[in-house]
C-alpha cells in the first residue's frame, strides 16, 4: 500500500513537470510567433513606405541683398557719397585689393568694393546708421571687423600722398607759393593743431579733456601753399599742448639737424619761436612789425582752411558728426586715413560739394594769444631771426 501511494506522487509529479514543459514550449511558441507577426508588419510597413512617391524636401535659398557698386551713379552722386571721383575710387581699390581680398570666397563673402565704398561712405557721413540703409546686406559687427583692415589698408600708402618738401625742387616750389600768397619768405610749411572729438576710455578720461573741456585727439599737421597736408602727427589727448607736440615730433628734429635749410615754418602763438618756426608779434610797435603779422596770418590762414575743408569733406572728424565713438587708436586710423584721402581730393581736384560747416565759438580752436603757464620757451636764436625778416622784407 505504501509503496503504491509513493508510485503515485512520483507519477503525478513526472506529469507536473511534463505539463510545465509543454506549456513552456507553447509560449515560446507563442512569442516567436508574435515577433514574426511583428517582423512581417514592419517589413510590409517599410515596403508600403518605399512605394510611396518620394517629396523633394528643398532647402530654401538664402536671399542676399544686393551690393552697393558704383554702376548706375552719377558723377555727382559718386563724390557726394564716397568725397571721391569713379577713377580715384578705382585707382584706390587697386593699390588696397592685395590687403582686403577675401582668402575664401563664399556667397556670404563681402566683396572688397563693397567694403571700400562703406568706409569711405562713413568717413564721409560720419554715421553707420546712414552706411548701412545705403550699402545693401551689411550689419554693423561685420562693418566693425573689416573697418580696421580697409583703414589699414590705406595707411599702407601714407608716403605715396604725406609727404614734406623732401628735395631742393620741392622746397623751392613750396617756398615760391608760400611767397605769393603776402610776400613772406623761405616758408616751406604753415603748421597748427586742431582737436577731433572722442568718446574717452573711462580709465584715462582725465587725458583726453581740452581746455574746452571736451573730450578729443590734439591732431598737429602742416600743410603746403596749396592746402595739402604734408606732415601729421594723430596720437596725442586732447589735454597735450600743440608746442608740446611739436618739441616732440620728427619734423622739429629734421629742421634743427639743419635738413631744409633756411626754410621755416608760421606758426600761432601756441608755439615757441625758433629759427625755423616763425610766430606773430604779440604787440607790434612799428609799421614793418604789423606788415610783418598781416602777411604772417594771410599765410598760416592756409592751415585752418584746410582744417575746415578736411572736417567738412569728412565729416566722421567734425563736431556736427558727433564723437566718434571708437578707442583712441582707431580715431587715430581714421584721422590719418582722412588726411590721405584729402590729399587725394586736392591733388586731382576734386569739388567740396558742401559748405564749411560753421563752427561753434566753443568748438573753435585753441586761442592763439593763449599760451599754458610754463610752455613758453622762445630761443634766443627765433627772435633775432623774425627781426631779420622783418628787416629785409616789410
């Protein structure tokens, strides 16, 4: 008896297990099924997918505004908007198209026309917000990266249009124009500082207040009979004085090593007189002495026309432009890029088109009779040489 109930149990444990197994095999059965079933509906979904008509998905071109060129202006248009004539601009692109050429060219590349014309177009206007609504697809931070190189690019040819009377021809040439304007001999420069405003760094704002008390660069320059500026010197805050300036520049060093000779330059009263920088009679008690000072000014009055001409034709450097709004450095570019480019306009004659602006009685330039405590330092050597010219010529 016993040994039939434990037959039993083994028997329905043995059937157990054996159900178990197939009801495993039947699931797995089940599942693989399941995943062929599911293969099959993708494999057809896939198919159903590929028969259907493909839809071009088209990028959409990207529009570009069309570049400003010169094609199509008028003459008058052309200086009205650049200061310059069609062939100077040209002339001007090719001796800069080896610095401002693109190294990769892209439909997004901005040509090197099209950054020229928007330089000068602000120099000339002296805002950005006028270069931009006139040079099509052109935003303000890519005006910004490439308005250093085209500056660069024109400073490369300051000793091809800055250049002091250098040989006897030339001096004697700028001599014999001097002398025609009022008979004042041996002058081979009228020399003068002017102030262009500034936005200062707020480090050193000390440095750059005149004493108009505004913000500025003391820029000094000389300029020839003909209203050409033949030296400058753009580095130095607006709070340096111009005779300061001067005992420190290279042209006061070429006249005391002797290398023009017995030609000078007429100065204001900003300056010390030496034996080659002749300046007015502060009190002139005789006859000769006030001939001496009529001719003295009609001469120098050359330098502060062009100072006028050279902010009216460019007016980034004028009041009426507002202050330039960039470093110290960079109104320094933009000062010598404008004095090439008047050069430019003088020497091929080209029109201001707009009047000299007036200047505001605040704005006007240092008080020639106006000399800072401790500046003057007349040599004794300046005076007896302005009496000699007195003497023999008035």
């Amino acid at each position: 008896m016993g040994q039939t109930h434990l037959y039993l149990i083994r028997t329905h444990r043995t059937n157990s297990r054996a159900a178990e197994q197939q009801q495993g095999a039947m699931e797995v059965i089940l599942i693989q099924s399941a995943r062929r079933r599911r293969a099959q509906q993708q494999q057809q979904q896939l198919q159903q997918h590929q028969q259907r008509p493909q839809r071009q998905l088209r990028r959409q071109e990207r529009i570009f505004r069309p570049r400003t060129t010169l094609q199509g202006l008028r003459k008058h248009d052309i200086i009205q908007r650049y200061r310059l004539k069609w062939q100077a601009i040209q002339q001007l692109l090719q001796n800069t198209e080896q610095q401002l050429a693109p190294t990769l060219v892209t439909p997004r590349t901005i040509p090197t026309e099209t950054k020229l014309l928007a330089v000068l177009h602000m120099l000339a206007s002296g805002s950005f917000q006028t270069t931009g609504a006139l040079v099509g697809g052109i935003s303000q931070p890519s005006f910004s990266a490439f308005l250093p190189k085209v500056l660069d690019a024109i400073i490369r040819l300051t000793p091809r249009h800055i250049c002091f009377p250098n040989t006897l021809q030339k001096q004697q040439e700028t001599k014999q124009g001097f002398y025609a304007i009022s008979g004042f001999p041996h002058v081979l420069g009228a020399i003068d500082c002017t102030h262009v405003r500034l936005v200062p760094p707020a480090a050193t704002e000390h440095l750059y207040r005149n004493r108009k008390h505004t913000h500025s660069i003391n820029v000094q320059a000389t300029v020839d009979h003909r209203g050409l500026i033949t030296n400058i010197m753009a580095k130095y805050p607006g709070s340096v004085h111009d005779s300061y300036i001067f005992r420190h520049c290279t042209i006061n060093e070429h006249f005391q090593d002797g290398r023009y000779g017995n030609g000078l330059l007429v100065a204001d009263q900003g300056y010390d007189i030496q034996p080659w920088i002749m300046t007015p009679f502060g009190n002139p008690s005789t006859a000769a002495e006030r001939a001496y000072n009529e001719a003295h000014r009609r001469t120098r009055s050359i330098v502060e026309q062009t100072f006028g001409i050279l902010k009216s034709r460019f007016r980034c450097l004028d009041i009426t432009g507002g202050s330039l709004l960039y470093s110290p450095e960079m109104v320094c570019r933009i000062i010598l890029t404008c004095a090439i480019l008047h050069n430019i306009c003088i020497r091929i004659n080209i029109p201001l088109l707009e009047p000299e602006p007036h200047m505001p009685e605040e704005e006007e330039e240092e008080d020639a009779g106006l000399q800072q405590e401790g500046e003057q330092q007349d040599t004794a050597a300046g005076i007896p040489r302005r009496q000699q010219i007195v003497n023999n010529f008035f």
